[in-house]
C-alpha cells in the first residue's frame, strides 16, 4: 500500500443518502490512487441537535453519562451507512467505533479530551486491504464509558488518528471550499487561501472561524500533520494547513475572523490588591467558565474597574458565580451585556511589521464603530465592539487590508 490518508467528512457533507454517496464515491477514488483510506465521519446533518431535543423532551436534565452514549449514536450510524455504500460500489469497507478504534479519553462528558489512540485494530483492517470507516466525536474512558468531545470533535479525531497512524495527510472535507480571508456569507469579495500557516490557522479558529476546530488545529502542528480543507461538493483545490509560511504572506494580514457570541461583564468599584483576582476568576474556572478578554482599569485612589467577556450561554451562570464574590470582595456593582461581537485581524507579518494596530482603528473609526475592549497576541488584534456594528467592521476591515486582492 501506497500513502496513507485519513479523510473527514462533516454532517452536511453525509446529510442524506444521495451525499453518502457522493462522498462514497469520493473516497472510493482514492482508493483507487493506490492510498490506504481512514475516513472519519461526523452525524448526518442535524442528528445530534435532534439527539439533544429528544433527549429533553424525555427530561428537563439528562444524565450526562447517558446523553453521551445516545449523541454517540448519530456518528455509528453514518459510519455504518458510508460502510454500506462503498460495499455496494464493490469496496471492502469496515465501520468502527471510536471505541473499536482504539480511542481512549479522560471522563468529562460532552467536552473529553483524547489521552491515547490504539491504532491496532486499524492497523490490521487497513492490512487486510479494508478502507476504515471510524465514528468521529467519541472515545472511550478507562471505565469503559462512552464519552463525545464536544463541538468540533470529530476534526479533532481525524488528526488525531492522523499523527497516531503517522499518516501522510490529514483531508477536513465540508461544504466550503476552504479557509477564506473573511466569511464570505458576510464579504461577498472574501478570497480564498491556498494556504496559511497553523499559527494564523489557530488564532482565526479561536477567535471566530468555524472551518476548523482549535484543538485540530493544535494537533495537527503538534505532530506537523498537513491539514487540508476543502469542499466534499466539488474539486476545488482547497486550502493547507501547514507549518511553513512563504514570504510573501510575512508581511501581510492573512484573515480576519469575526464572533457573535461575546457577552461582557463589568465589576465596578473593585479593592486594587493583591489575591482579587484570583478570588474572582477561580469560582469561574471551577465551573469550566472560558474568560477569554480581560482588561481593568485602575484608579489611584486603589480602585479598578475589572470588566470581561464570556460566551453567552456562560453569562447567567457566570453572573450567579460573580455577584456573591464581588459583594465579598468590596466591589461597588456588577454589569452585564449580550450586546457584543468581536472582530479579530490575523497574520504572521505582526510580528515584525508596525502599523496594523494603528490602521484597524482608523478603518473602525472611520466607519464609526467604537472599540469596547482590546486584545492582542504576536500575530492578532481582536477588538470587542457592538454586535450590531460586527459585519460593518467585518467589511470595513477587508477593504482596509485589501484582502481581496491578497495585495
């Protein structure tokens, strides 16, 4: 056997017997070319979504340990069916569980992490001349619990089993045709990457883009795992992932990502001393509360403003966990807002270039969004506005860097 590729395909991509098989076609081509095939599949369409809905028509609070067993089912049973494809194309093809494939995971339900792969199983299936076919979104615990691991998983398990089976290749189908400089639903004119680098990949996963999972990511410039992204619906070439940059992309912004789901929280009238903090955001951290921006404002007389951003779904249990520590604290009050987005530029020539912080401000204020809060790395600046004004700045900021022309 030749190259060894492990592909995935996402849920609209397996929504319904005509896109199985296409996507079994798909597969069976490269087969063909002589390569050893690990596909992973996602659940068909809105089959988890629907897992959950029954699952809470049942009972105001599953259980998690079973819910994870039940939306477990949605990836099993498109396995099972892309396996039955490619047999009916005349493909020896096999259907395995996360757990039949080795895969193993710590035992927080809905959000597991994978501690190690077992690649055994695989190992002799693909020997025997088999195309694998693997649930994705699930492992197993050392209890023998089935676990799922969160949204995106099943990106996370394509690289995953990528780097365990040393494979050659990483292939992230979807019904896009890759990583674009901005969402295309919102900037028409948004141009399509033939490559980026895992770094900037990262940064635009973390702060908005949802072509790829940020742990996927993360894997796959672990292990230098190439990582494409690409469209299940056509062959266009799609866009790579990868460890290297070319110089010309050094000096440039490579993308901007954007997010809805900002809320914000502000402390007023918070004691500036030492151990405040901690006793602020260590109830949140317990409660597997994300903190993503932080910035205080502090006074001379001793006092801060501290304020903070959450996803939304987090807000209302971040409020119940913040209002009786900041009354213990000292502070003065506690605001909270739903009403905000962020818009983050990315691109690895930061580093070494100035001026891009200056010229996202002008372009904002130009179009007459002001900046709430400001976060920075080596290679992004995020700013956190108005919701509303988002797909404004979105527009604003593409234009601005040009991002159109890739100039």
């Amino acid at each position: 056997m030749g190259q060894l590729v492990v592909q995935k395909y996402g849920g609209s991509s397996v929504a319904n017997a005509a896109r199985m098989k296409n996507v079994a076609r798909r597969i069976a081509a490269a087969r063909d070319d002589g390569k050893g095939v690990v596909v992973v599949v996602s659940a068909m369409g809105d089959t988890t979504e629907d897992l959950i809905l029954l699952a809470h028509q049942v009972t105001d609070h599953p259980d998690d340990r079973e819910l994870d067993v039940l939306l477990s089912t949605g990836e099993v049973m498109s396995s099972t069916l892309m396996a039955m494809a490619l047999g009916s194309l005349g493909y020896d093809a096999i259907s395995l569980t996360g757990y039949q494939a080795g895969i193993k995971t710590d035992s927080r339900y809905s959000r597991a992490r994978i501690t190690d792969i077992d690649p055994q199983r695989i190992e002799r299936e693909l020997n025997s001349g088999k195309i694998v076919i693997v649930a994705g979104f699930q492992g197993i615990t050392e209890e023998m619990d089935i676990t799922t691991l969160g949204r995106g998983g099943s990106d996370t398990t394509a690289v995953a089993l990528a780097a365990s089976l040393k494979a050659d290749s990483c292939e992230i189908y979807t019904d896009v045709d890759g990583v674009f400089s901005a969402d295309p639903r919102v900037v028409p004119e948004a141009r399509k990457l033939s490559d980026i680098s895992y770094e900037e990949m990262l940064e635009l996963a973390v702060h908005g883009a949802r072509v790829m999972h940020p742990r996927a990511v993360e894997l796959g410039e672990l292990y230098q795992i190439p990582i494409l992204v690409a469209s299940s619906f056509n062959n266009h070439p799609g866009t790579v992932i990868h460890g290297g940059v070319t110089m010309e992309n050094r000096n440039k912004v490579r993308g901007i990502a954007h997010d809805m789901d900002v809320a914000k929280i502000t402390l007023v009238g918070v004691p500036d001393r030492p151990g405040v903090a901690a006793s602020l955001f260590e109830p949140l951290a317990e409660a597997g509360v994300s903190i993503d921006t932080i910035v205080q404002n502090a006074g001379l007389s001793g006092i801060a403003d501290l304020s903070f951003t959450v996803s939304k779904n987090d807000l209302d249990k971040a409020m119940r966990l913040i209002g009786p520590v900041a009354e213990s604290v000292g502070a003065t009050g506690v605001h909270s807002s739903k009403e905000f987005g962020k818009v983050s530029i990315v691109g690895s020539g930061m580093q070494t270039a100035p001026g891009y912080a200056a010229r996202m401000f002008k372009s904002l204020h130009d179009a007459g969004i002001n900046i709430e809060m400001i976060t920075t790395s080596e290679i992004r600046i995020t700013c956190i506005i108005q919701e509303d004004k988002v797909k404004d700045a979105l527009r604003a900021l593409h234009k601005s860097f040009k991002l159109e022309t890739g100039e």
